[in-house]
C-alpha cells in the first residue's frame, strides 16, 4: 500500500543522507529519514498532496488509513530517536525526584521574599499636567487612570462592612484564599452551567490589580496560580488592614477611575469620608464589573448591583430587610463631571508620541496659545452653522508662528465628542488632495528657471494632454477658457490649464522631487503615478505638511522645524520626523518674494473671486484656495510675515 523511495543528498558537511518519497501503490514502505522533522513532515506533505489529486472515495479512505498508520511510526521512531533517552538520562531521572521539592521551595522562596516598594497600600499614580504656553491646564494625564490615596480610617465603617459583605465574608478569618467560597463558587457554576459566581477573596482581587495579569484564554490559568501565590505572599507580608487599604486605593470603579476616594470625588462630588450607605454600598458595587455597571451608560445595572450589595449586608446582619428597603428607593444624586480636556486632538497626539509614562514629566508645557485655540474654534463652529445645509460636515486648522515653527493653535475637528461625524479623527494629520494649493509651487519653479516672470503670457486654451493612463483635457473651476493671461492672473486666480501645461513643460519627475524639498513628505509614490496633474493637487499631503510647505515662502525658502511642545527634553523624541528640522526648500529669496506678492495682490485674483472676497482682510496676507478633484475638500492656506 505504500511505497517508499530513497534518493541521496549530501548535507553542508558532505554526509550522505536519504529524504522518503512516498506514493500510494503497494503493501511495504522502506522508511530512512534524513532527519526526524524531514521524516515527519515530508510524508505528511505528499500524502495530503496525493489525497488532494484522487476523487475515488475507496482511495481516500485507504490513504487516510496509510496516513495514520505512517504517522504513528514516525512518532515512535520520534520518540525513541530524541525524548526517550533525555528522560531515561540519570541526571534527568534524579531531576525528576526533586522537581516536586525544588518547586515547593520555590514557592516559599517567592512568598517569603521582600514586597516591591510600588506594592505600598497608598501608593498613588503618575500624573503629568500638560498645559499650554502660558501655564493653562489643557489635560492632567494619568496614565494608570485617576487615583488620589485614601486611609482606612477616612472610609466610613459602614462601607467598609459592606464591601467584606459583597466580596470576602471571611477576610478576616483566611489567609489569603478561602478554599470554602471557592469550593460553593465552583459548585455554583456547575449548577448554571457557566461564570456565575467568583471565589476571589479580596487579597486575591488586590494580588490581580498589582499583576495586570490576562482573564483570557489559556494564560487565564497560569495568572489564576500567580494570583493565589501573590496573594499568600501579601498575607504573609501585610496587615489585613493593610490590604483592605490597597484595594480602597486601587479598585478600579469605571471611567478610568481607581480608588474610592477618587470614585467618592468622581460620581457624588465629594470625600469618600462623606458617603453616605447609599452611595457607598453604590461605589463598592462597580469593581466587579466597571464596564458592565458604568452608571452613566448602564445605570439600571449599576443600581441593580447596588441592592444586591445591600441584599449581602442583610445576610450577614449589618441591615434588616426594613433598612433595606428604605435605602434602595432612596435617589442617587450622581452627575458626570467636567473634565479639562482642551486642544484634545493635540493632547491625544502627545500622549501617543511621547512616553509620559515614564515619569520624566511632571509638566509638559506646549506650544499653544489657548486664547487663540479658543477664538478659532469658536470661529469654526459659527461657520459650520452657517453652511452646514451646503453638505459641509466638518473643519480643521492649524496655525504655525512662522519665526520658531511653533503649533500656536491645532483644531482637528469640529467638535471632537461629535462620534456621527468622526469628531475624534483628526483633520491635522489625516491625508487629503490639496487641490490648487500646490500651484504655487508649480510656479515657483517656474519662475526660479528665469524663463518666466510674473508679466508673462501663459495661453488658457483648450489642451489635450497625453499620458500613461490615456488622453485628458484640464477644465478650469468655471468651465470658461480666458485666453491669454499673465502668469500673476493665471496664479492667483487659480487657472487649471496654464499650470497643467507649465508642469508639463517642467515635467513630472522634476516637479515631485520640487514639492517633496519643499516639505511635502506624503508624496511618496513615483512621478508616474501623478503625472501632471500633481500640480492640480491629486496626491496627498496632511494639513501640517502644507502649513509648514507655506511657512517656507513665508521664510524666504527656509521651512522651519515645527514643535509642539516647549520642553527641550520633550522635542528630542521628534529629532527623527521630517518635520523636526531647519532645511532650506530649494527656492531663493528673491522667489519667494514673487510668489508672496502675487498671492497677496488682489487684483490678481479679482477675475475669478471679485473683490470684496473673504480673502481680503484688514491686514496684508498672502492666500492661496484649493478643492480636490471630486470637490470633497476645500482649503485655504494664508500666511502673514508672523503666522
């Protein structure tokens, strides 16, 4: 049934070995394998391969048999080559009569030893206040969550009794793990057939919380091990008292939210000092299940939990039903607090790019003005309701001081808790077609050829241009073709064939490598890809990248190193991103200050925007618009000699 040739081959030391090709046609097969893993899992691959090409069922059936037959030789040819005689080794077979020792030591070598100094009962989290410019709070970053200590004694004796009434009835009387609430636990599951009930004791809870350890999969078991030796060594090391303390102050309670006094402050307002039995046998409730019991999206829940917390009071004689009674139908004045959150996409884009952490701030200082983030989201707002029935969904800004590189001002979205409208997407950094932004630079290396200035003619005429992709004729925004017209009118009014046709002239490749030296990194795919039509915006680039590409002509060809924080420590973690750096954009002075004058003339732009446009301000600027091609995105860049 099988068949069994050998072929030699010689390995790197030139020692003649055999590889088994097997077929399905006779009743023997000659097995001399290479090497164990060849032996094992060659005959496995052409085996499933001569399965896979038979259709007849007599014949799978029969290799199916052969198969196995085939495999449970190869294992114990396995197992007598390699693992039989490791374990039949002396040193092995001794090693063996000593493991149940060696681990029963271990254990007590793990319990006895010394606590790390962050296994304190009041041990408080990391905090770093991130503020801006002037010292206004924009965000305090706990990256362990909200947690303020508490003492034993400044939790009402009532509470206190009505967590050992929920969670560890003997906590007192055990130590460590209460074998008995374990045994009604598992027996109770059996029941329902399912995790209806817990046996962790509070040490082992607390144990769980220093850990971190996984509640899933088959590691669930290994950390379920840690936990209970953990928890024997607290006991060992600690005070009840004191482990009562620790879970006070590292429970966690929902919302990024650890400790009773921080939960006290958080829901109700006030010192867990002040809890009333109502609103503590509330709070101790949470810890078992803070996703399933948030009160502010679960709060029938979460009150549930709250009479079942009473409910154990009354069982063990701290309440009578009568009490009870009473303190459930009794309201809970809860309230979701205020939090300091400003500048949030900004916040957000630190706490991901910097490793606060750490440790290594306390303060982290930025570079935003908050009155100006203010103005200009207040200012966003008010034009989204006034075109928000022209199918405008959202805005962002970002505003770079043009002398430092510093973000003064960074507005993702619209409002960032608006979830229908991807309010938390942030439109600094996502990736858009820039539209006619990118003319200016067509045209300024255009001028920097010297083979045209601003008075030249350029031809806005019909033009038929051939490339990879096939034929296409560039339309202008207005559908209107306007003839002869200087390169300033042909700029500033944002013309698409006279740059369509100047960027063919340049040529693509030439033209790609321009825009990326003027800062516009995204562009990573080849000139081919784009072609010409990359003057007319159809590649990529993020809101930042055109802001700092802008403040490059604003600064004479020098693109500045953009920050967004103040501390010098904080800014090194930036050394490596393309934006971090002072380089020049390959444009002169002299270009710069053309390209500057003909997008702050408004004359210039007057045939296609008319005067009296919202481009024309009370001060000097220089503008430039662009809408992508399916008219997706509008954009404005505007900059002054400071912003």
């Amino acid at each position: 049934m099988l068949e069994a040739t050998k072929r030699p081959f010689k390995n790197q030391n030139s020692i003649q070995n055999f590889i088994v090709f097997v077929s399905f046609n006779r009743n023997k097969t000659y097995l001399q394998p290479a090497s164990c893993l060849r032996y094992i899992l060659w005959p496995l691959f052409i085996s499933l391969l001569n399965m896979w090409t038979n259709t007849q069922p007599q014949l799978w059936i029969s290799n199916i048999k052969a198969l196995l037959l085939l495999w449970w030789k190869a294992m114990q040819q396995f197992w007598l080559k390699y693992p039989q005689p490791i374990f039949q080794h002396p040193t092995v077979r001794q090693g063996f009569k000593r493991l149940p020792l060696l681990i029963f030591g271990g254990m007590w070598l793990y319990i006895l030893w010394p606590l790390p100094s962050g296994f304190a009962p009041q041990a408080q989290s990391r905090s770093v206040r991130i503020t801006d410019r002037h010292g206004q709070l924009l965000y305090e970053y706990r990256p362990e969550g909200s947690g303020l200590p508490v003492q034993l004694h400044e939790v009402p004796p009532n509470v206190v009794g009505a967590l050992l009434a929920i969670e560890d009835r003997r906590f007192f009387r055990h130590s460590g793990v209460d074998m008995a609430a374990m045994a009604q636990a598992l027996w109770q599951n059996i029941k329902t057939r399912g995790i209806s009930r817990g046996g962790s004791t509070i040490t082992m809870q607390v144990s769980r919380m220093l850990r971190d350890a996984p509640r899933s999969g088959l590691a669930r078991w290994w950390a379920k091990g840690m936990e209970v030796l953990l928890a024997w060594r607290l006991e060992f090391h600690l005070s009840k008292p004191e482990i009562l303390t620790m879970w006070l102050n590292k429970a966690p309670f929902g919302n990024r939210v650890f400790g009773i006094e921080s939960a006290a402050r958080f829901y109700f307002g006030k010192r867990a000092h002040d809890l009333s039995l109502t609103e503590g046998a509330f709070l101790v409730g949470l810890p078992q299940s803070p996703t399933a019991y948030n009160p502010f999206s679960h709060p029938e829940r979460a009150k549930r939990r709250q009479e079942q917390v009473l409910s154990a009071l009354v069982a063990v004689r701290g309440l009578t039903p009568d009490q009870k009674r009473s303190l459930v139908v009794r309201p809970l004045a809860i309230s979701k607090p205020e939090q300091v959150f400003k500048a949030p996409h900004l916040v957000n884009r630190l706490i991901q790019e910097l490793p606060l952490s750490t440790g290594k701030w306390k303060t982290l200082t930025t570079t935003i003005d908050l009155h100006l983030q203010h103005s200009l989201e207040r200012i966003i707002q008010g034009h989204m309701r006034r075109v928000g029935q022209s199918n405008v969904s959202n805005a962002a800004v970002v505003v770079l001081d043009n002398r430092t590189g510093e973000v003064l001002a960074y507005v993702g979205s619209v409002n960032f808790w608006e979830e229908r409208l991807g309010g938390q997407n942030d439109g600094v950094q996502a990736l858009r077609q820039p539209g006619s932004a990118l003319k200016p630079f067509t045209y300024a290396r255009a001028l920097a050829s010297r083979k045209y200035t601003p008075s030249t003619i350029l031809p806005d005429l019909p033009t038929q241009i051939l490339e990879v992709g096939g034929a296409f004729s560039p339309e202008n925004y207005d559908k209107q073709y306007h003839g002869p017209v200087p390169l300033r009118q042909a700029l500033a009014s944002s013309y698409n064939i006279p740059a369509v046709r100047m960027a063919r002239e340049i040529e693509p490749t030439v033209l790609l490598n321009s825009f990326r030296k003027a800062g516009l990194f995204s562009l990573r795919k080849p000139a081919e890809f784009y072609g010409v039509g990359l003057t007319l915006g159809n590649g990529e680039v993020t809101l930042l990248e055109l802001a700092r590409a802008y403040a490059g002509i604003a600064r004479g060809g020098l693109l500045p190193s953009i920050s967004f924080v103040r501390d010098e420590q904080a800014r090194l973690q930036y050394a490596n991103q393309p934006y971090a750096h002072t380089t020049p954009n390959g444009l002169s002075p002299q270009i710069t200050y053309l390209i500057t004058h003909i997008l702050s003339d408004p004359e210039a732009r007057t045939p296609a925007f008319g005067r009296g446009n919202v481009l024309e301000l009370p001060f000097s600027m220089a503008a430039k618009t662009g809408t992508s091609k399916d008219y997706r995105d509008n954009w404005v860049v505007g900059y002054t000699p400071i912003h």
